[in-house]
C-alpha cells in the first residue's frame, strides 16, 4: 500500500468516525432516553424513600420535541438525583398520577408527590430539574 491510498483511507475512516460521533451526539440532545423499567424503578425509589423527578412525554408530541434538549440538560448535569423517564405512548403510568398533558414533571418524595409542572417553558424545566429544595 502506498503512502496516498494509506492517507486516504485514514482520511475516509476520519470522515466515518466524525459522522458516527456527530450523530450520537445529536441522538443524545434530541431523544428521551426512557427507563427500562419505570414501574420498578419508582418501586424501588419509595422503599429507599429517594427523591425521584418523575418525566412523562410522548413520542411525536411537538411540545415534548421543544424541551428535550432541556430536559436532557438537567437529567445530566444532576446526575446526583433520581430520573424516570416515561413514554405515554409505552406505558399505562400517566394514568396512576393523573397525566393529562405533555410534558409532565412531576416531584416525588418518600414515593408521594410534592409538586408537578406541565409545559414548556424552558426556564421553569430547568429550575425545577435542578431543585434541591427536597434534598
């Protein structure tokens, strides 16, 4: 192999490797990444009585699409407290916490609500995600 076709190939797997990259990146802004199993996470964070932010939306809601780079921003740089993502569209727990619109965020201590917001204003998601009132 010579020095031209090595230094296109390195260049090709470059290009590869920037794209694969690029998109993970854009999948983590712009996707919910739900919890595997919701039910016995919020299960498991009642009997350890752990703070929980308890996330409902819904996949093609365009309400939902406007905050999720939100959404993903608090889940992230709080990654000390308790999340649990939930798709309406998977999932028949909307209807134990009374959801009726999306996206919903409700607060949860000892298992119990304590607050709820539904909406997108951008600036309210974000203060709430990053509440340490029941801390």
């Amino acid at each position: 192999m010579n020095i031209k076709q090595f230094t296109k190939e390195i260049g090709i797997f470059l290009m590869a490797l920037a794209i694969a990259v690029g998109s993970y990146i854009l999948w983590d802004l712009h996707t919910y990444h739900n919890t595997s199993n919701p039910k016995s996470e919020l299960a498991q964070a009642a009997k350890t009585k752990a703070d929980t932010n308890l996330i409902f939306h819904k996949t093609g809601c365009a309400d939902c699409k406007a905050v999720v780079k939100v959404v993903n921003r608090g889940i992230r740089e709080n990654a000390n407290s308790n999340y649990v993502v939930v798709d309406t569209k998977g999932s028949d727990l909307y209807k134990r916490y009374n959801v009726v619109s999306v996206p919903t965020i409700i607060k949860l201590h000892n298992g119990h609500e304590v607050s709820r917001y539904s909406g997108t204003n951008k600036a309210e998601i974000a203060n709430i995600l990053a509440d340490e009132a029941m801390r």
